[in-house]
C-alpha cells in the first residue's frame, strides 16, 4: 500500500476478501463494464449535453491518453479534481483512474487556504478545475500552482469553450482530449492500493485526508446500489457537490454508473432547478443534505413551484446532517416520495434506511450499516460499552472503513483505537431493530448543513489578525441550516478597532472556503474558563443560545 497510508491486517483482508466483498477490481473497470453492459444507454445529462456509456467511456480513454503523454501524468501521481457537478467530473476521475493517477477531491466552495494543504500534503503533480459560480478557481488554481514548492503542478481548465480563450499558464481540458487511444497508457493499478483521497471534515487542524482503495470503495458502492434497489431505470439527481463522498458513493453517481442508470448534475441546489430537472428528465431518485430538502418542501408547499409533476421521484436520499424527525415526516405527503436516512462518513461506514422499514423507522432513525461486517461499538465517555439503548459515542470498524488517514500518524493515533476501531466523534443510540439514532457529538466540529468546520483551523485563522488576542469558534443553532459558525474574539490591548466587517475580510482574504466564515462574530473582554482554566465551550456555546433565543437578538 502507498506509503503513509495504514493497510487493515492481514487477518481482516483476507476475511473481506473470502466474504466476497473485497474483488479485486477496479473504479476504473466499472466504467468499462458499463460501457460493455449499457454502451448506448445515457450514462450523464449535464445542461444540454447527453452522454452515453459509450461515448463517456471513449472520452475517458481520450483524455487519459493525453494527461498521459502530454501532462506525463503517471501511475501514483496525485491530482487535485476540483469541479463544479458536470459531465466532465466523470470524465475526468475515470481518465485519472485509467492511467493510476491518484484523484484528490476539494469542493468547490474551498479556497486558497484548502487547495494549496492538498498541493503540499500530496505532492500533487496537476489542478483540474473550472471557474464557477462567480469565482475564478482557475485564477486560483493558478496562484496556488505558483506558490507551491517543489516542481510547478499543471493547472487543467476544464470549462467548455477554455480551448478558444485560453488562460495563461493553463492547458484546456478540450486540448487535451487525444484523438487517439493509446492503451499503452493504462494501468491495472492493485485493487488492495489507494485509488483517490477525500478531505475529512476535519475536527483538528488542517483537513485530513482519506486514503480510499478500490477493493474498499466498490464494496461501499455495489452494496449501496443493492440497498437503493438502483437499475437501468435509475436516474439520479445529485443536488450536491459530486465530488462529496455522500453524491459519489451512496450510492452516488458510482452506485448509478454501476447499475447502468443515468446521472443528472444539478449545476446548483435550489428548488427551481433541482424541481424542475426531476420534472424535465424524470428524477427517479435525488440526494439532499436537510438545509436543501427543506428548501424544496417549503417550495413546494407554498406553491412556489406549483404545476410541476415530480411524480416520476421515487425515493428522496436526506444525510450529511440531522434530518428532524419533524421535517422529515413532511417529505412522503409533500414530495409524494418516500425518504431514505444516510448516515455516512468520507472515512468509510454509512447507514441506509431502507426501502422496507416502517414509516416510524424512516423518519425517526438514521438507519443501519450497509455490510454484516460493520461492527458497532457505542462508549461511554470512560470507554465502557453503554448498555443497550444508552447514548455513547460511535466507534466502528469494517470492510470499508480506513485504518488510518494519510500521513498523520500521531492525529491516528488519537482517532483510531489500538485494535483499529475509528472513533467517530458522533453520539448515537441504538435501537432494537439495529437502527442508528444520532444524539449529537462529542467531536470538536461544527455542522453547517451538512458543512463540517473544524474550530481550531478557523481560530488559527482568526489568530493571525495582528489586533485579535485570542479567538474561540462555537456552533450556534439555527433553524436552516441545524448550526452556524459564532466567533468570539477578545481584542489585543492597544490594538486598532476589531469590527466584524474587518475580521471576515481578512479571514476572505486568506483564502479560507465561504462556508468556514464566521457567520457571527462577538466581541469579548474575556473568555469563560473551566474548572481547570482551559476556556469553556460549552459556555460559550450555551450564551450564544441564549442570546439567540431572545426575540430582539434573533432580528
Ligand atoms: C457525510 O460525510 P462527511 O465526511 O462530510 O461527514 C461525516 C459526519 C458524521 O460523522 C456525522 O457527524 C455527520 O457528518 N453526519 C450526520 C448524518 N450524516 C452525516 N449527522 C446526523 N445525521 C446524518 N444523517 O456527511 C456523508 C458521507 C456519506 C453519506 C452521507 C453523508
């Protein structure tokens, strides 16, 4: 296995391997497979454009071809995929996949402060990504290229139309595209190896990464398609970033892909697009985070989008958050759908609600594992077992599951018990059917509708500011999005005048992702303290509540 990354034991691969979950193969074989199975099928619907099996497989073996022998890209390297939800996603991760080159997945929403950590934490040999959204990330891209040390990574743009306006210093994925196949360039990578790394949402410091392998991430995407009855009839909308471990994989536009059905990229998640692309192209099934699926079901309850027919959605896919029990029991009456619960994790284990359940389970659980060999330990703080039904936190181990993140022995070691359990910093209860209830986290970690933020990385932010004396980033609820993100700052002495306008500019002007800024910002003389003078979060968190919960401070 790839240096810096922990293999499981002996003992347990051969386990995974004798239970037929672990086959050998690869993410860059199920494409093959599809384009053998489903060649004139529609494999992508993005905007106006349609591909097929066939033609997206052909696409992936061009551009393979050129990232080959025009970039040298070669087994092992890594690159950073940072895109907006188009049809060149897939080309991209696919060609990468067929040549052993190692995809390193950002969001979209990250910015400098992000995507340069990935750069240096991998050694990334090229950027593929494409301005959106008002933002320039291939200016960015650019910036972050020439920063790095080390040998200059290429930066790819990948928009259609960068071939006839070419960025300085950039290569258009268009020029890329070989005429030619060259199958001298591909490569049986080894199953049991790393195939990509996702970003955790991260509890410490910088974002960690996470070493997938293609024996692991097949397993979790064949049994997801399995537990989401998936088909040739599927198609899938995903109204999140694709490149997100929930839209990829659970079952995700990899589950769809398999199972031979269609994947329609929503360019953005509000309801008159996502509404209108399941009426336009027969959504049988979308993935929300709750901030979205409550936008859709206010929309369609106002009326907002009134005369649409969605009678083709079969299954709405709620996760990455809490999903209230309350607006959960809105989707069946509203969408005309049933729901499915995700409870999952870039680091492995996700929990499906199925599609069997009972009403009471669907809405008021976050569901089961996916294999047998999910095993579920639940602790209490002490790291006894809690009885059963008794809150604990979730610590879990499994077929596809990491052992470790990349390069980060001594954060292993705090995240990973001695026998290889993950702790998961999430405090579940476990019901009599099996099924996961989330109570809340032990983690230091913010969820903003299914956007994690690590405290800590945002306060070393704040820190740097040359009139902030010291800084401390709590979640404070909300009706929307479950949390956002309060700072509370105390100013150093015979500083300049910290206002808040001041601080998020300067936080922007680091480079840190939008979603990482600040939503309120407090000024302070002091800090509560603990019993032991560390300062109190819990106080912090419990003083904006209350601040909140009066009527004048909520306007
Ligand atoms: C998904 O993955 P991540 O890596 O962005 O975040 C994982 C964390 C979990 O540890 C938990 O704290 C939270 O997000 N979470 C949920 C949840 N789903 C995720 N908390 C409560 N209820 C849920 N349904 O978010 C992710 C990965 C794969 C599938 C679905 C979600």
């Amino acid at each position: 296995m790839r240096h810096g990354c922990t293999p499981w034991p002996e003992e347990f691969a051969d386990r995974y391997r004798a239970a037929g979950y672990w086959t050998g193969r690869t993410l860059g074989g199920l494409l093959r497979d599809g384009a053998d199975r489903f060649a004139d099928r529609t494999a992508v619907v993005s905007g106006d454009r349609r591909w097929t099996y066939a033609e997206l497989d052909g696409r992936a073996d061009r551009l393979a071809t050129g990232l080959a022998r025009r970039l040298d890209l070669a087994p092992g390297d890594p690159v950073v995929v940072q895109l907006p939800n188009t049809a060149e996603v897939l080309e991209v991760v696919f060609a990468l996949f067929r040549i052993g080159a190692l995809p390193v997945y950002a969001l979209p929403a990250h910015r400098s402060a992000e995507v340069s950590h990935l750069v240096a934490a991998t050694g990334a040999r090229a950027l593929v990504t494409a301005s959106a959204a008002g933002f320039d990330h291939v200016g960015m891209a650019l910036r972050v290229a020439e920063e790095a040390g080390g040998p200059r990574s290429h930066v790819v743009d990948a928009a259609p139309g960068a071939a006839d306006a070419p960025r300085e210093g950039a290569v258009a994925l268009e020029a890329l595209r070989s005429d030619t196949v060259d199958p001298g360039v591909f490569t049986a990578p080894d199953p049991a190896d790393v195939a990509f790394f996702q970003l955790s949402g991260g509890t410490t410091g910088l974002p960690k990464l996470i070493p997938r392998t293609h024996d692991d991430y097949l397993y979790s995407v064949r049994a997801s398609a399995d537990i989401c009855e998936l088909g040739p009839d599927t198609v899938y909308l995903s109204a999140l970033p694709v490149v997100h471990n929930f839209p990829m994989s659970s079952p995700g536009f990899l589950g769809v892909l398999y199972a031979g059905g269609s994947v329609v990229m929503a360019p953005d998640p509000s309801p008159a697009t996502c509404l209108g692309l399941i009426e336009s192209e027969g959504v049988t099934l979308a993935a929300a985070v709750p901030p979205v699926a409550l936008l859709w079901l206010d929309a369609v309850e106002r009326g907002a989008e009134s005369g649409r027919d969605l009678s083709s959605l079969r299954m709405l896919q709620v996760g990455g958050a809490k999903f209230a029990p309350e607006a959960a029991r809105r989707v069946a009456p509203v969408l005309g759908c049933r729901l499915q619960q995700v409870f999952g994790m870039a680091e492995g284990l996700v929990n499906y609600t199925r599609p069997e359940d009972d009403e009471a389970t669907v809405t008021g659980t976050q569901g089961r594992p996916i294999s047998p060999d999910d095993e579920i330990r639940i602790v209490r703080p002490d790291g006894t077992e809690a009885d059963p039904g008794e809150p604990g936190e979730l610590l879990t181990r499994g077929p596809y599951t990491i052992r470790g993140y990349y390069d980060a022995p001594v954060h292993n070691a705090r995240a990973f018990t001695p026998d290889g359990f993950y702790r998961t910093g999430d405090v579940v209860r476990l019901t009599p059917t099996g099924h996961l209830v989330v109570e809340g986290r032990v983690k230091d970690q913010i969820n903003r509708g299914g956007e994690k933020i690590a405290p800590d990385e945002v306060e070393d932010h704040i820190l740097a500011h040359p009139d902030v004396h010291d800084a401390a980033v709590v979640a404070m609820p909300d009706a929307y999005l479950g949390e956002r993100a309060c700072a509370y700052v105390i100013p150093r002495e015979g500083g300049g005048a910290l206002t808040r306008p001041v601080l998020l500019r300067f936080l922007r002007e680091r480079g840190l992702a939008s979603y990482k800024i600040p939503d309120r910002v407090e000024v302070v003389p002091e800090f509560p303290a603990t019993g032991v003078g560390k300062v109190s979060r819990r106080d912090l968190r419990a003083a904006i509540a209350d601040a909140l919960a009066r009527p004048a401070e909520r306007a």
